[in-house]
C-alpha cells in the first residue's frame, strides 16, 4: 500500500494546509472509515466543480484546488487522495471514460476515488459534486457514483492509480481557464468495447 499513501507532486499531502485541513476532518473520529467519509464530504460539497461554477484559475496540485477551493473532477479527486493520505488511509484515482454531452462522441476521462476500508477493501468514490441528476454518496460497500457507464463506448477503467495520468496533469497544467480544458478534455480510445464492458488499459 505504500504507494497509496506517497505524497507526491500533484497528491502534496504533506503541504501545511493540506495536513491542517485533514487533521480538522479527523478530529474526534473513532475510525477510518469516518474520517474517509468527512474527507469525501468536504470535497464533494465544499470544494466548487470548475466547470458547474465556470471558476478559474484551473487547478490541478491538491494545495491549489484547497487554496482555491474549486477544480475539475481530476483536481477534485487529487484533493481527496491528499486528504486521505495524510491520515494514513490508503487512496488511489481511478477513472471512466464517459460521453461528454449526448451519449456519443466526443467522449472524455472522468476523475474519481478508491480508497482502501478495513471493512471493504478499495472502495470507489465520486467527489466530483452533486446536482440536479447526480448524487453521489458515501455508502460503502455500496457504490454511488455520479455517473454510470451506458453507452457502448463508455467504460470503467478498472485501474487504480497511485498518480495522476499524464494526460490528465497535461491538461490542467496547459491551459489558462476553464473553458480551455473543457475544450481539451483528456481521452483514451478503447480497443473493443462493448455496451456495459469493464475496460482496461
């Protein structure tokens, strides 16, 4: 699990307002699991979608998205595995690659959580933010995603990540707004998907 818990360039758990934010989340919880739910919570409800919100600057460190408290689903699940990772509960990143607008093309990643419970093992969340039509929870073992894969080339990508993928640190870090990486969202092609099909790559 070593790997899960790393601070890293983009996972800078070990910055001071990272560490001062995950301590104030762990106060007074009596067990892991708590303390991934207040983590999960506090980034799903408190730090803004960039693009729900249409705020810049674009975000990608998880001390940015703190400092600025918004950030894309990517940025937003770097914050979380930070915030994890700074009290010793294992996370990782985990991706789907979902249609954009209209259930076709164009398609992009989209950005997520596993973390790793005592009771359950690794456990995908969603800390992307919640409105009319996504509701993403924290009910483990049960999984409450913000999005489900219904399209033929939709995928959940079973990997999970100890880093961010370079795609995804390219386009936060390239582009100056919002607008510009909604307009350059990162993507993978898939190799013979099909409708419902866990996809690896």
């Amino acid at each position: 699990m070593k790997q899960y818990l790393e601070a890293t360039t983009y996972i800078d758990w070990q910055h001071p307002a990272v560490l001062e934010q995950a301590q104030s989340l762990s106060a007074g919880a009596t067990n892991q699991t708590e303390i991934a739910r207040r983590c999960f919570e506090f980034v799903r409800d408190q730090i803004k979608h960039s693009w729900d919100y249409k705020l810049n600057p674009v975000t990608c460190r998880a001390s940015e998205v703190l400092e600025h408290g918004t950030g894309y689903c990517y940025a937003k699940s770097h914050l979380l595995a930070a915030l994890l990772r700074a009290n010793r509960i294992p996370a990782g990143l985990c991706y789907q690659r979902l249609s954009v607008e209209s259930g076709g093309p164009p398609f992009c990643l989209h950005g997520l959580n596993a973390v790793w419970l005592p009771d359950h093992g690794w456990y995908r969340v969603d800390p992307r933010g919640n409105k009319p039509g996504i509701n993403a929870q924290f009910a483990p073992p049960n999984e409450r995603l913000a999005f489900s894969i219904s399209g033929r080339l939709e995928a959940d990508l079973t990997e999970i990540w100890p880093e961010p993928l370079p795609m995804v640190v390219r386009v936060l870090t390239a582009h100056k707004t919002v607008a510009e990486v909604y307009q350059n969202l990162p993507d993978i092609e898939l190799i013979g998907a099909c409708l419902g099909e866990t996809v690896t790559f």
